[in-house]
C-alpha cells in the first residue's frame, strides 16, 4: 500500500479536509502555503501518465472538488493554484497521484 492509501484506510492519520467514495483531500504534512491540501484517489493510480479514460470521471469530479475544498478553507475570492506533479523533473516524490491545491498567499509564476 502506498502511504496515501494508509491515510485513506484510516490507518495514518491526516488532517481531512473532505472525502468521497472514491477520492479523499487532506492537509499536506510539510505545506508549502497557509492552504496546502491533497486531492488523492483512494485506490492508487501511480502518475497521470498512467491514468487512462476509465479514470476520466473521478478525475473530472476531482478537479471540481477543488472549488468546494477551497469554499471551506476561506480561499475561494483569494484564488488557488492546483498542481499535479508528474515524474522526476516535476519533483513528483510520491507515487500516487495526488492534485496539490496551495493557496493563502501569492504564489509566484513561473514556478521554481
Ligand atoms: P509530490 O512531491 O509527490 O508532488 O507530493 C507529495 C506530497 O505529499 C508532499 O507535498 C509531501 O509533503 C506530502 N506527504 C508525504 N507524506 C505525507 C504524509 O504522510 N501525510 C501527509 N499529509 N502528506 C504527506
């Protein structure tokens, strides 16, 4: 199991920011901003370059999640930025594919 899949068993604890049947969002362990939340399947799909159509509606629904999750946390109006790191040179260090929503402060473009 991959160290999302625990958080999304229950059997790591994380700060939920919301959750799905088949997808869950929760705070970031090291955030990068004041908001740093992760959309995750539960079921693991390594990368988006392995995600194929069969995956396209939760992704989808994924992405739309991203303006409830920002509502809650207060970051709506301020604005968000979402990010998918996908491979080494993207800096992706765990593989499970997971969304990044930062906001809570300018971010700077283009990124580092
Ligand atoms: P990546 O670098 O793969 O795009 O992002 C992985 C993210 O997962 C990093 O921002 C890292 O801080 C976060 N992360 C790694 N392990 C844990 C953990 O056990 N709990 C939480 N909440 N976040 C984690």
């Amino acid at each position: 199991m991959t160290i999302f899949e625990k958080i999304a068993a229950g059997q790591i604890p994380a700060r939920i920011v919301h959750e799905v049947e088949d997808f869950i969002a929760f705070h970031d362990i090291q955030a990068q901003a004041p908001v740093h939340v992760l959309i995750v399947p539960r079921k693991c799909i390594t990368r988006i370059t392995e995600a194929d159509v069969s995956h396209a509606d939760m992704l989808g629904r994924m992405l739309l999640a991203t303006r409830e999750i920002a509502a809650k946390l207060g970051v709506l109006e301020s604005g968000y930025r979402i990010v998918i790191n996908n491979g080494r040179d993207a800096g992706e260090s765990v593989p499970h594919l997971h969304i990044h929503l930062l906001a809570g402060r300018a971010l700077a473009w283009p990124p580092g």
